[in-house]
C-alpha cells in the first residue's frame, strides 16, 4: 500500500509540476545505472521542488536525506518518513543530535542494499546563487559505510545538476541534468579524492556563474535572452558575450492573468508571503498551494457552471483560469 500510495502521489506531484514550470528538460537518463545502488548528489537551489523534481523524473523511486528541523512535530515526521525522506542532523542542530545521524545511514544502507536509491544534497543548505558551493562528506561516508558492511555491494555516485530559468516564478523552464556515474572504487582512506572527484564532475555540469560582480553578470546574462539553464549557453556568453539561441523573457500580462483566474489562490499566497522568513521556498509554497487547493478552485467553478444562477460566469472563469494555464507555458516569441 505505501509502494502504491507513493507511486500515486509522483504521479500527481509530475502532472502538477509540468502544469507550474513552462518545460522541463531532463539529459542524461542513459547515465543513471540499473540494478545497482545509487547515491544522487545534486546542487541545491529550489527548497523543496528539488527534491520533487527529482523524485519525478528519475525511475530510481529515492529516498531523500533531509535537514532533521523538519521532522520536529511527530505527524509531520511520518508523513515525511512515509514519503521516503530520512533526517540528517548538522552541528548546528546540536552536538548531541549528531550521534542520531547513525540511524539514518543504517536506513540508508538497507535501501542501498537492496539496489535502491539515496538522493543527498551534499552542498548542505540551499542558495539562490547560480553556483556549486563546497560539497559535505556525507556521500562519501554513505558510500564506504556501505562497503563496510555489505563488501559485495558496489554503489556509485550520480551527479545531478537542477537548473531554473526563474526559481521563484511559474511559467519558467527547469532543467535537470544526470552526469555520468562515479564509481567507488577507492579505500575509505582516500575518501578526499572522491568528494574533489564529484565535486568537479558538478561544476562540469551546474551553470557557475563567477561570484565577483556576479548580480551584475546575472543581469547582463538575463538581458541578452541567455538560456540561464544552459551551461553551455551561459559560459558562451561569459566568453564571448555571444548568444547563440536567444530565449524570451515571460510578459506581465501571462503572469497578471494566472492571478486574475485563480484570485483566492493567490490572496492564500499574499497571506502566506510575508511569514516566509527563507525566500528560497516561495516556489515551494507557491506549487504546494496550486498542487492542493486548484483542484478544488477548478471544482468548485465547474459545480457553479454546471448548478448555479451564476453558472455561465463561473463557466467563463473556469476556462479562463485553464487557458491561462497553458498559456503560462506557452514560450514568448
């Protein structure tokens, strides 16, 4: 039932993402191996649409390593455990906390055992800021722990880049980007060697813009029409400061009529908006709105169309608020 339940959920969750983000692009998918554990280690940008880009478009069905502040509440820690994310403590959880870390590596490592998969974002926190920053050595400590205990397994590390046309804004293009696997064929001795090996096969393939003056790049990059998903189009243009394939910047107009059609969605957004203390998960909370609450926006109009003295109004709103939505995905000429 949990299997079914979650296979349910991913299937909901994809149709709901390629409904928020205009396109999602995935390269790669002849780099993910089979029949063999796997440990993704991604960059970190988009809070929780991470994750749910990742457990969508991959048929590794992960787990997920987790910032352990989020699983305080004991309801809200079985529901993430039932939805296959295990807690991870930092320091900055408390010296006492670390130790606990030790139950989700034997979790890790049953899953692993058995061919699964383990998603980590080993860079530790999320950003913004279109770069790798240094990696943890949490894979690295999962990898040989693994070995240790179970000598005939023999896990890899998959590289994962996730790139974002605008991270805070629907209608925009995602990009995900599967490396080729690393193999962990070395003693745990030279664990150092591993984590500069996936650290530099990730800067081959996240778009890394140079933090001197990097607002101003980003902004030059943004203006030419640049592919900010592109890591290639964007070290073209860092160059060369050449774009070889001009994308559009999305018009206010999709954006005013998206709020327009879907008004009670976006006043929750406007009274949810200023407790958001991270501006990281505004997209997080903008798709979690739009995943729970227009179904039933979409529902509640088709009842008034199909019942109501204002059924014609409520028709009217019904398909304005459906075509906003595909022309929200709909790329500007």
């Amino acid at each position: 039932m949990k299997n079914f339940v979650n296979a349910v959920l991913r299937i909901l969750v994809k149709i709901a993402l390629h409904g928020y983000f205009r396109k999602i692009i995935v390269s790669g998918k002849e780099n993910i191996p089979k029949k063999q554990p796997v440990i993704l280690v991604a960059n970190h940008q988009n809070a929780l649409i991470d994750p749910l880009l990742l457990a969508t478009h991959t048929r590794l069905k992960p787990w997920f390593l987790t910032r352990a502040s989020v699983f305080k509440k004991p309801f809200i820690a079985k529901v993430l455990h039932f939805i296959r994310m295990l807690p991870v403590y930092r320091v900055r959880d408390g010296f006492s906390t670390i130790q606990q870390n030790q139950h989700t590596f034997e979790a890790s490592f049953e899953v692993l055992k058995e061919n699964g998969a383990v998603v980590i974002f080993a860079e530790g926190s999320h950003s913004l800021i279109r770069n790798v920053r240094p990696l943890s050595k949490g894979f690295t400590r999962l990898a040989f722990g693994l070995k240790e205990k179970y000598p005939q397994c023999e896990p890899v590390i998959l590289p994962v880049a996730l790139e974002f046309g605008a991270h805070k804004r629907s209608g925009s293009q995602v990009r995900i980007t599967y490396g080729k696997a690393i193999p962990v064929d070395m003693p745990a001795s030279k664990s150092g060697l591993l984590t500069k090996k996936v650290e530099k096969t990730l800067k081959e393939l996240v778009v890394e813009i140079p933090n001197e003056n990097y607002e101003e790049q980003l902004e030059q990059l943004l203006d030419a029409g640049v592919d900010v998903t592109s890591k290639s189009a964007v070290d073209q243009f860092l160059n060369t400061h050449q774009v070889k394939h001009e994308v559009s910047t999305p018009t206010s107009l999709k954006n005013k009529l998206m709020k327009i059609f879907h008004f009670p969605l976006y006043w929750i957004w406007l009274a949810i908006s200023p407790k958001v203390e991270d501006r990281v998960f505004e997209s997080t909370f903008k798709f979690l709105i739009g995943f729970f609450l227009a179904p039933f926006w979409y529902l509640i109009l088709l009842l008034l169309a199909l019942g109501s003295p204002a059924g014609s109004w409520a028709l009217a709103i019904l398909i304005m608020a459906w075509i906003a939505v595909l022309w929200n995905k709909t790329p500007q000429e």
